[in-house]
C-alpha cells in the first residue's frame, strides 16, 4: 500500500476543490501550521457531575433494563421477509470493537451527553456476531485479503484481490491466475437482474472497493504504471477491470475518489498512481453507455445531487484521491459530497430496479487516520458512518438486509481510569495524566517521546498537558508506544451487526468468508440460493415466527387429536 504525508493527501484533494494550483500550492503550505484548516467550537468537555451521576439510581437502572427487554423482545416477535430483496453492505476499515465504544462516547459527548450511555444506530441491531480475521498466510491482515473474504466467500493471501491462496502476492502466472479467480456477491447479484453500487471516502481502486470487482495479485496494482512490464499484457489493472470487465463495468452506482487511477486529471508531485497508458477510463465509462441518456459522470456534490434524479448508471469522482476528512470537508470543502450524501444519492438510483440492489458502503478514512495514529479523525469518521447507517434505516424497510462490519481492527486502545464523562480525546484524571487513548505503535511515538529532557515525572515522554490546547486539532497525534512510520492493523475479532431478512445467521464466532455465503443465501442470489426453500418469488412474503408457532400447532392437534 503506498502512504503518504499530509501533505500530499490533502493537497491532491484541495487540487479539485480548488481547481488552482496556486490554491493548492498555498494550502500545502498552511497544512504546516496548527489548526489551520479546522477549529473545533464544541463547548469544553467536563466529568459528570455528582447531581448527574445520583441521578442514575436503582430506579434509573430498572427502568432502562426493562426498556431494553421490551425493544427484544418486540424484536423477537416483529415481522420478518422471508427474503432479503436489497442488501446495504457497510465496511467501516480499521473499526474494531474500541473505535466503536470510543466512537459513541464521542458522537455522545457532542451531543450533550455524559457519552457512555449514547448508543449508535448499529449497535441496536439485533443480531451481533465476532469475526475472526486472519487470512491465509498472515495473522494480522490487510485490507484487501479480508475484503475478498468478506465479499467473495473465499480466504486469501496477504494484500491479493479476488483470488484464492494458488496466487501469492506480486507473483503472476497467467494459468494459475485463471484458475484462481474469485467471483464476489456483485457477480451474484447481478445474475440475479438486481442493481448494484459501492460507495467509498476512499479511491474507488482502494483495496476495499476493488474487492468488489478485481482479481490481481497485488492491490497496489490500481493504474498500469505500477504493474511490471512483464504482465502488463495479460493483466489489466484495477482501474481498467472496473470499467472493462464485470461486474465493474455493469455497477449502475460508483462514488469516490481516484480521479488519478481512472486518468480524470494527470497530477505531478502529488501523484499516487498515474497512467502510463494515457487513458481516460472515465471516457470509457461514458462512450460504453453512449446509447443511454441516463448514464452520467459527475465530479462535485452539486453535480451529485442533481443527477441521482435521473441517472441509471452513475460515475462519481470527487478528488484525485482519498476524499477528505469530514473534520476538514465540512468546513471547507462543502462541493466534496459527504459519506451520507453519496449513500442517499446511491439509493435513489438504485431504488429505480424492480428486482432490488446490492450496496457496499465503506467508510475507509476511519482505517487512514488510525494508520497516522489521528484518533480524532477516526472517531468523527465513524460517527459520519453512523449517520450514513441511520439514513438507511430510515429509507429501506424490512426487506432489506443491513450489514456493518470491519475489515479489522488498529493498534488502537482506550484505558486508564478517566472519571465517568470524561472527555474521550482528554486525559486520565490520575497523578500521572496520560491521554484515554493511545496506540501500540505508530508515527505519533516521535511527537510524544522526549528522552533528552524527562521532565514528565522522570519518565522520558512529553508532558501530556502541554497539548491541552491542541487536543481538538484534527491533525493531533496520540501517543504511541514503539515508532512505526505507520500504525499496524491488529488481530483481534470484529463485530458484525446485522438486521433485517436472514439476519439471525450472523452470530456466534465465525470466519471472515462466511459472510458472503450468509448473503448468497439470503438473498437468494450466487451458489446458496438454491439452498433457501424461500427463494423463488417469495422475497417479499412476510414471515412470522408466531405464526410458525402456531400453525404448528394446530398441525400436532389435528395429528394426534
């Protein structure tokens, strides 16, 4: 995977926002400086008060029992489809099971909150199962090894797309390659007649999203200038399967960035991974459509939302790039679509299908800002991938499977013993203040580590406190406990929250790869359809487990009485 500074990431950004060099030049420059692009005007976060904490007595924790139990069992006894006819797929990268709880005592705490007892709206789904993560070769995987298992049904190597472990990362054989493709849920699905669409704040040719639809030995393979010679032609890149082969070619929703990869816009020191070949895929995209009036490339968030009105086929690119952190976007880069905004528009183009769709959702600067050790970052894009979930429940009904999960988790941690609503980007309130969240490893080491000086209670670290007026800046680094140039993902289990028609199927302790089969089957679209009793035209029959009850029993009077 290639990284890359601040910088560079906001500037290729900034470069389309602005459509000045200049601008962006200047802008570069500011990245410098502290705050410059952000300022948080949230009120002062303070420990709740006694008033507050007496407040929650036997009585408060009764009745806030007794209402979980009735929302359970309401659950339990509602009805269900038989069959799910659209499934929304959101991967929230690098989210494990501490950026979640971190994520709501923040979304909370913005709120007005004490923070603990906010709650996101996945985290209501009734059904919630731990996913074990590791890929063929590796304990700790990629993004691109556990997509492919998500999404195809089948493990594989460290940092390969869409093939099975017959193919080692880098290596190409073009015998073996044919051999080892993987087909993904989007193939399924569109054997099916459903629509289909993935949506990512990352480049549409990241690992995430290119698991939909490409199989390559190396992730990193995104343009033709970074496939060797040797292979380039019998292998097309990433870019070129999204628009060439399907089921890229036939997704009637992608909105992202990678303006670059799909040879949009030619950058120069910004440049991640420019085309050799001269192409403008975009131009592909559209001339492969030229009988359809309804096919449309858009490039900013007006255009965006003028065009899901109409638009059957719809290609958005908003940055060269990653798209911006909505830390930053907000503020700045209003024409720059948010997560949720592009989830909508996604929905009212594939809602025109009378067979129903297929949508992958990633929020994929959650896994960006744990990398550079930016917890603020992470936090506030999980927050935004929770509005992009609740958005959803709001404009699908009880036919539509609603799946979130991670990829995996980071180095992240959230420890010591802060006061009950404690600001969760503040410090502990013991002797020795240290921040609540912290990483393993990662870049944020160097920041923090001060062997020369040890003023910090003899230890060899900064004096936390002194960041106080930094802690709302985006770009704050927190600390970590061995340098890395970047932080490493971590190993542990994931959740995964499910609601809607076979939903009770994802629970327990299972393997990355089940997941696709549980959709296969669900759905009643790819190799376990024909598994379902209920596929066949029944997809929007309602299903009722008292009713089950009691037809059985009826069954047994009729029987034995």
């Amino acid at each position: 995977m290639i990284r890359w500074t601040y910088g560079y990431f906001f500037c290729a950004t900034l470069f389309v926002a602005a459509n000045s060099a200049s601008f962006t030049k200047e802008l570069s420059k500011d990245l410098v400086n502290d705050n410059v692009l952000y300022s948080d005007n949230f009120e002062e976060i303070k420990p709740a008060s006694e008033d507050q904490l007496l407040k929650q007595d036997k009585q408060f924790w009764f009745h806030q029992g007794t209402r979980t139990l009735r929302r359970v069992v309401k659950e339990e006894t509602e009805d269900v489809p038989r069959v799910a006819k659209n499934v929304v797929f959101f991967l929230a990268d690098g989210m494990g099971a501490t950026t979640a709880t971190a994520a709501r005592i923040y979304k909370g705490q913005r709120a007005g909150k004490i923070g603990e007892e906010h709650t996101l709206s996945f985290e209501e789904f009734p059904n919630v199962a731990l996913v074990k993560t590791y890929d063929v070769d590796m304990q700790v995987p990629d993004s691109a090894s556990t997509a492919t298992a998500l999404f195809t049904g089948v493990k594989s190597r460290y940092k390969t797309l869409g093939v099975d472990a017959n193919v080692y990362v880098g290596e190409f054989d073009k015998a073996t390659y044919n051999k080892s493709r993987l087909d993904s849920f989007m193939v399924w699905a569109q054997e099916a007649g459903k629509a289909t669409g993935i949506v990512t704040t990352t480049r549409i040719t990241h690992a995430t999203p290119a698991a939909t639809y490409s199989r390559t030995p190396h992730r990193d393979w995104e343009c033709d200038s970074f496939i060797p010679y040797a292979h380039r032609a019998d292998l097309k890149d990433i870019a070129r399967q999204l628009v060439e082969d399907a089921p890229g070619k036939n997704f009637n929703v992608i909105l992202g960035g990678g303006q670059e990869q799909l040879g949009y816009v030619k950058l120069m020191d910004t440049s991640v991974c420019p085309r050799d070949d001269g192409l403008n895929l975009t131009s592909t995209w559209l001339n492969n459509r030229r009988h359809s009036d309804k096919a449309t490339l858009v490039v900013n968030k007006a255009q965006l939302e003028d065009a899901k009105k109409n638009a059957d086929y719809l290609l958005g690119l908003f940055a060269p790039n990653h798209l911006p952190y909505e830390l930053v976007r907000k503020g700045h880069f209003p024409n720059v679509p948010s997560l949720t905004e592009m989830t909508q528009a996604a929905l009212e183009v594939l809602r025109k299908g009378t067979n129903g769709f297929v949508l992958m959702v990633e929020a994929g600067l959650i896994d960006k800002a744990h990398h550079d050790n930016l917890a603020r970052c992470a936090l506030d894009e999980t927050s935004e991938l929770d509005d992009a979930v609740a958005l959803v429940l709001r404009e699908t009904g009880p036919d539509t499977l609603i799946i979130v999960t991670s990829d995996h988790s980071h180095s992240f941690t959230f420890s010591g013993y802060p006061l009950r609503g404690n600001d969760i980007m503040g410090f502990t309130n013991e002797s020795l203040p240290y921040p609540s969240l912290s990483y393993a490893n990662g870049p944020g080491f160097k920041y923090h580590y001060n062997p020369d000086e040890k003023k910090f209670e003899g230890f060899p670290w900064r004096d936390p406190t002194e960041d106080d007026s930094r802690l709302k800046d985006p770009f704050y680094q927190q600390a970590a406990t061995f340098y890395r140039f970047e932080d490493t993902h971590g190993g542990e289990d994931v959740p995964v929250y499910s609601k809607g028609p076979g939903a009770h199927l994802l629970r327990g302790v299972i393997e990355q790869n089940y997941v696709a089969h549980m959709i296969s089957y669900a759905a009643c679209i790819g190799p376990h359809a024909r598994l379902n009793r209920d596929c066949g035209g029944t997809s929007s029959a309602p299903f009722q487990r008292r009713s089950r009850l009691i037809l059985g029993l009826v069954l047994v009077k009729i029987i034995f009485f």
